[in-house]
C-alpha cells in the first residue's frame, strides 16, 4: 500500500439512491461492492481513519455542468433524482465532511484541501466511481498536490471494463504502489499502529 503517515478515505461519487430499488442497482458491478465499501467506511470510523464524502451534484437546469455535456456522458447527477444520492448503506456520520461537486475531479472548486489539510493527511485511500473518470481526476489532481493515492481496485467501477483496466493503469503510472484491494485495507486498519485523528487533536 502507498501509505504514509495519516490517511483518509475518500469515497468518491457512490451515489444510486437513498432506498433499495432506487437508482442503478448495478451502478457500482454487484452488491458485493457495495457491501466492501460498507465494511471500509466502518473500519475507518473504528480506526479513527477520516472519512470524507464526495457527491456530484448539478441543477435540474445543467447551467452549472459546463462542458461535461461534450462528452460520451448525458445529463447526470441531477438535484433532487433518488439516483443521485448516497448509495443505500452508504451514509456520512454528522462530523464527516460531505462535499458536493460541479466536475470530475474531486478537488476542482471544492474545499477538499482544506479538510484535507485540517486532517493533516498525507495518503488517501479512494473507493467510487466511475474509475476512468472522477476517481481518475480525483487520483491525478491528488498527485499533483503530493498526496500518496490508494484506489482500491474492487471498491471502485468503470464506465465500461476497458475503460476501468487504463484508468487504473494511468494511476499505477504515477505511482507505483496505488493500487490495492479491500482486503489490503482492511489489513492494514487491523494492524495495532493507532491512526491519529486530527479532528481532536487540530494541528498548530
């Protein structure tokens, strides 16, 4: 795993709706992924491992999607559409950060680096989707600004398999040791070494 020092998950875009049967039931492959982001949001919250929430959101009248519109993908992520809340199970604890976007990329006009910087955090671990898309942009914006990525490549889902093979290629192409399983994360919080939690202990 690419961790040093303290780490924070990220969980990027799982949106699909606030109830069974809302949503894509298949937006994130089967349940069992959802079920491995369930099981890592706990382990985090037992370790005393931040959790921030990133959602896409966009008005139902777009003025706020920009040039998303020019791509493979149509409207999306629409206000006030079950399908683009939190996946069912999935739901931030009231001192988490839940951070709504406007792009892809999880840190483009957002305060992700201000709550990233307030945690004093120096890895992310990134479970979501889609991977060849913001889990791509969150992953190259979080390199860029020196931060050692973790996608866990069984918690997160492509626009198409190809699609979901290159982007985790392009990741492992920053950095080598990017690219983990939920299995590597759960062991990892399991070790003894104790996570500081800077949400009590505020950096000086």
């Amino acid at each position: 795993m690419n961790i040093h020092g303290s780490t924070a998950l990220v969980v990027v875009d799982f949106q699909g709706g606030p109830g069974p049967g809302d949503g894509d039931p298949e937006a994130f492959g089967h349940r069992a992924m959802l079920d491995k982001a369930i099981a890592l949001v706990d382990g985090c919250r037992a370790k005393g491992v931040p959790v921030v929430w990133i959602q896409e959101v966009h008005k139902p009248h777009l003025r706020d999607i920009g040039r998303e519109l020019d791509g493979s993908e149509g409207a999306h992520c629409i206000e006030g559409r079950p399908g683009t809340e939190i996946a069912y199970g999935l739901t931030p604890a009231p001192d988490e950060f839940h951070i709504r976007k406007r792009r892809y990329s999880s840190f483009f006009g957002t305060e992700l680096d201000i709550v990233l910087k307030a945690y004093d955090v120096d890895s992310l671990i990134l479970i979501g989707g889609f991977t060849d898309i913001c889990i791509l942009y969150t992953a190259v914006d979080a390199h860029q600004k020196d931060f050692f990525v973790n996608v866990v490549t069984d918690v997160v889902s492509g626009s198409s398999r190809q699609a979901h093979d290159d982007a985790l290629k392009m990741v492992h192409y920053l950095q080598h040791k990017s690219l983990v399983t939920a299995d590597e994360v759960t062991a990892w919080l399991e070790q003894p070494v104790p996570q500081r939690h800077p949400a009590t202990e505020p950096s000086r």
